[in-house]
C-alpha cells in the first residue's frame, strides 16, 4: 500500500523518460545540455530522472514480490 503512495505518478515516470531520452540524443550530437519543453535540461537534471526511474522500477518489483 505505501509502495502506491510514494510510487512517482505515470506523468511523472512519462517526463523522466523524455527527459533522459533528450539528453541521450543531445549527447549524440556531442552537446552537453538541451533543452526540453524549453527548459534547460542538463546532466543534473538526468540524474534525478534516472533516479526516478529506478525508484519506480524498484517500487514495481517489489510490488509483485
């Protein structure tokens, strides 16, 4: 039940992955940074969203536990 309360909402995990998505494809380029939604996006924020990302993944495993 708390794993669904603090679980980050499916708009939430949807932004994390066009986030880091962006960034990778900025990378290709060689750039450092983009932008997304036209916001900055830039290695700080990939973290956070990959962060987020494995949280909901964890949250997800141990749900089917």
């Amino acid at each position: 039940m708390a794993n669904g309360v603090y679980a980050p909402s499916q708009d939430e995990l949807n932004r994390a992955k066009r986030l880091v998505a962006a960034h990778q494809e900025a990378a290709a380029k060689g750039q450092g940074v983009t932008t997304l939604d036209g916001r900055l996006v830039d290695v700080l924020h990939v973290t956070e969203a990959q962060r987020l990302l494995a949280y909901a993944d964890d949250i997800a495993v141990l749900s089917h536990v």
